[in-house]
C-alpha cells in the first residue's frame, strides 16, 4: 500500500482512538462530565443534561468508525463541526473570564485556557487535514478512472481474426 494511501488511514486511526477515549470518558464519569457540562452556564439546565448524555456516544461511535475506516468523511466532517463548536464554546468561556475545566476528556485535566484552545484547534486542523486528504483522493481516483474509461472508449475494438 502506497504511502498517501497507508498515512491518512494510520492518522484516522489513531484521530478515532483519541474520540473513542475522550467519548469513552465522558461515558464512564457521566456525572462529572454533566458537571463540567453545566459550569460552562451555556445551555440551560435541562439541555445541559442532554448535551452530556448525547455527547459521549457521538464522540464513541464517531471514534470507532473512524478508527475501523467505516464512513470515514462522514465521520471526519462531524469531528470537525464538533471541535469548531468545542473551541467557540471556550472561547466564549474565556471571554467570560470563567475558570472551569474544559471537560475534554482526554489523557488529564485541563482548565480552559491556551492549553486546551491548543489542544482543540491541533484536533481540528487534524480532521480538516484528513477530509481534504479524502476529498483529494477521490477526486483523483474519480479522474483516474475517467481517464482510463475514455481512452477505453477511444480504442477501436481489434476485429477477430479468422484462421
């Protein structure tokens, strides 16, 4: 397997590890995630709850297909839409000089800051890259087989020769 082939898909693969343990956390400290869900004073409360028992399982199915190469830009396209939501939601934390942990989920605990900002916009210029990649080999892939079905076209068919 070829190396722009071979890349994205380890990248995928461990992008939708990183998914499936921050969602997979959140599943398993439910309630501090609700907690950390409501500190942020966005969504109301009863919406808060839903935002925190929803989005665990977003983050594990959408990690774990990524991860196996199922529906790859589908998957992609939604852990890019979420990471620009997660970094709208702490910037506006920040602006509100609010001091909460993010509640990401993911290898420790980090209050929202520089640190998580970081972290958030690394993860999203990460599945950005990777659905650009996606795009860009369909594409060519689609070309290449165009190509190859017109000059298929263009061939005359050889006439069978009799013996």
């Amino acid at each position: 397997m070829k190396l722009n082939r071979l890349l994205p898909r380890v990248l995928g693969m461990v992008l939708g590890g990183l998914f499936f343990y921050a969602g997979w956390q959140k599943y398993i400290h439910s309630h501090e995630f609700a907690e950390a869900v409501l500190a942020y004073q966005i969504p109301p409360i009863w919406m808060a709850g839903a935002v925190a028992a929803v989005l665990p399982w977003v983050e594990l199915i959408a990690g774990a297909f990524l991860a196996v190469g199922l529906k790859r830009r589908s998957c992609l396209a939604l852990i890019f839409l979420l990471n620009g939501v997660f970094l709208l939601v702490m910037l506006l934390t920040m602006a509100r000089g609010l001091k909460i942990d993010c509640g990401c989920g993911l290898f420790f605990q980090t209050q929202v800051g520089l640190v998580s900002l970081l972290q958030d916009t690394v993860l999203l210029a990460w599945a950005g890259g990777l659905y650009w990649w996606e795009l860009k080999m369909v594409s060519s892939e689609h070309l290449t087989d165009k190509s190859a079905l017109s000059k298929a076209k263009r061939q005359k068919p050889k006439k069978a020769q009799k013996n």
